[in-house]
C-alpha cells in the first residue's frame, strides 16, 4: 500500500534553487512536488486549479511580492500551509509573512533536514522557524533596531540610481532587468529602509549611509 504524500509546490525565481530543492525534496518520500514555478502570476494560474498542501515560497519574485502572494495563497486555499524560504533575514519582513498567514519562515542556508522538520511541524498546525530565524525573532526589539539595515549588491546598486533621479523604466533597461523586477526591488527597499515614498527612502538611506 502506498503511503500518502502531501503535495508541494515551489516559488523561487532561482531556477538552480528550484533544481536544488526538487532534487533534494524527490529523495523524501513524504512529498510530492506537484510543480515549481520562477513568478507568482504563473504559480496563481496554475494554484487556483490544483490547490496544494504545502508551498514553499522565496519573498522575492520577478513579478510581485511573496510576502503579498502569500496572502492571495491564503485566500484561496485557507488549508495549504505557506512557507517562506528567503536570504531576507529582517525581522519586519518575517513578521508581516506571518501577518499574512504564513505558517513559518526559513533562511536558505537551512539545511535539508531542518526543511524536512519545519514542514512537518507546519502540517501539525505549528509555527515553524529555522534555527537562523529563531534567534532574529529572539532579539530584544530595540536592539533589532539599532542593527543596521543589510541591502544586497542589486538593492545598493537601483538605491544608488533612484537616489540620482534615474526613473524605473530606464533603470530596467540600464540593468537589463524587466521593470516588474526593478519594482520589486524598489518596494523592498521602502521596506527594509521604514520609508512610505522616494524622498523618505534617500533621507533614510542617507542617513544610514548607504548613499
């Protein structure tokens, strides 16, 4: 008799990370990777037809954020437990995957086994944290505050355009990235910086000289 896998979808837009995972994941008998997806538009297509138990899902996409996809997943299948598994380790953007009905969230330098037991602790209804986030989330708040705020290479690089007037379209075009991905990562950089437009974000990046 066959043993029951639960389903499981992947949201990344690193193809190497999706083939990682698939190949990682395939080895365990417990899952079924019913399909694996690089932008969120595509994943919903293909979600609002085959719902799935479990999503593992990166915050940050060609085409939206996770951290709103996750609430679109929520919406539509209150049952799939959502797993952000992302290189962002700000304590606000953990927080608000939670808000947004995630059951968890997961660096990606956890290992396969510490996956392996953050979903199944999410399958029987906890909430389920890499070791790496567990001590993000254990920082007293004021500290967390005072750490300073960590931009990649690609957030320093468009801060550094957006700070010189550069618009979206033309940024897109000088980094050969699609302007939804430029977007993205102008949103991100609101966030990570606590700033609601462009002239609060180069005053907060200036500030904390990162301009």
């Amino acid at each position: 008799m066959l043993q029951h896998r639960s389903t499981l979808a992947i949201v990344d837009d690193h193809p190497v990370v999706i083939e990682g995972l698939t190949k990682l994941l395939s080895k365990k008998n417990a899952f079924e990777i019913v399909g694996s997806f690089t932008n969120g538009h595509e994943f919903m297509a293909f979600f609002k037809k085959t719902p799935c138990r479990i999503v593992l899902l990166d915050i940050i996409l060609p085409d939206m954020n996770g951290i709103d996809l996750c609430r679109e997943i929520k919406r539509v299948s209150p049952d799939t437990v959502v797993l952000a598994l992302s290189n962002h380790e700000e304590r606000g953007a953990i927080l608000k995957m939670l808000e947004n009905g995630a059951s968890g969230y997961l660096l990606k330098n956890a290992s396969i086994e510490e996956l392996q037991a953050c979903i199944h602790e999410a399958l029987n209804g906890q909430i389920a944290f890499s070791k790496a986030v567990k001590e993000i989330i254990a920082r007293p708040q004021l500290h967390a505050e005072k750490i300073p705020v960590k931009l990649t290479v690609r957030e320093k690089e468009i801060l550094a355009l957006i700070a010189s007037g550069i618009t979206t379209p033309r940024i897109a075009e000088m980094l050969f990235l699609s302007k939804f991905t430029v977007e993205n990562h102008r949103k991100n950089l609101l966030h990570k910086l606590n700033a609601k437009n462009v002239a609060e974000l180069i005053n907060s990046a200036t500030r904390q000289g990162l301009i």
